[in-house]
C-alpha cells in the first residue's frame, strides 16, 4: 500500500516508508483540544524538516538533538 505525505501529498520513497520518523502517532493527553483522541499521519522527510524547524524555533528551551 503506497503512503502519501499529509503536509505535501507527495508519496514516500522507500526510505520513508521504512523510517519510524515518518509515520508520526500522536496521543494527546488530558488539557489538550485532541484530548482522547488518536492521531496518525505521513510526513516526508523534506515536511518534517520544515516542521520541525519552525517548532525548534518556538521553543524556549532547545529540545535536544544527538547524532
């Protein structure tokens, strides 16, 4: 079953496809508007570098990043 993008609609390569990072399962917690619910979405590697940018930008504690 070919997976698409939610940000972009461009389909994932294989690489994607294979990475934990792009299929992203949220569960939000009590205090959230999402609270109870379950969210599942594909993002690209190319989407999740440009959310994730802007998230990281808003933080006012740097989230912590290793290689």
């Amino acid at each position: 079953m070919e997976k698409i993008c939610n940000v972009c609609g461009k389909k994932l390569n294989i690489y994607e496809v294979d990475s934990s990072v792009c299929n992203v399962r949220l569960y939000p917690g009590y205090g959230s508007k999402y609270d109870d619910s379950n969210i599942s979405m594909n993002i690209c590697f190319s989407c999740f570098d440009e959310l994730f940018d802007s998230l990281k930008q808003k933080c006012v504690i740097q989230p912590e990043i290793t290689y």
